[in-house]
C-alpha cells in the first residue's frame, strides 16, 4: 500500500534522463503500483517517479507555487 494518495503533493528527487539531478514538486494524479504519476504544480506538465524518490510536502498548494516562483 502506498503512502500517496491521489491528490497529495509531493516533492520528488531523481536522475532525469536528459538534465542529471531532478527535484520538482508535484500532486498526485494516479498510483501504479510503486510509480506515482503527477503534474508539475506550476506548468502541470505530467512525469512520475517512484516511491522511494518522494517526499509528501505538508504545505498548501499556494505556498508551494509561491516558492518556486521564488527559486
């Protein structure tokens, strides 16, 4: 059982194919066993990553947008 849920936003850390190091923040949008698929929070482009490459972020989603405006 995972410890996602749709709809949790999360900030997930992960060797990208093309870019090297990867950290976004994202929410939920589908389980698949240890994949979660998600929408970037700012652009809502789509990507997934696995379990062990997320953390659930306790913040609301206006805060979230506001910090990665900030960075």
């Amino acid at each position: 059982m995972s410890k996602f849920k749709i709809g949790d936003i999360l900030r997930a850390k992960f060797t990208g194919h093309y870019c090297g190091d990867v950290e976004i923040f994202g929410r939920v949008r589908e389980l698949k066993g240890k994949m979660i698929c998600c929408n970037e929070i700012n652009s809502e482009s789509p990507f997934f990553c696995y379990e062990d490459e997320a953390v659930k972020v306790d913040l609301p989603e206006s805060v979230v947008k506001s910090l990665g405006e900030i960075a």
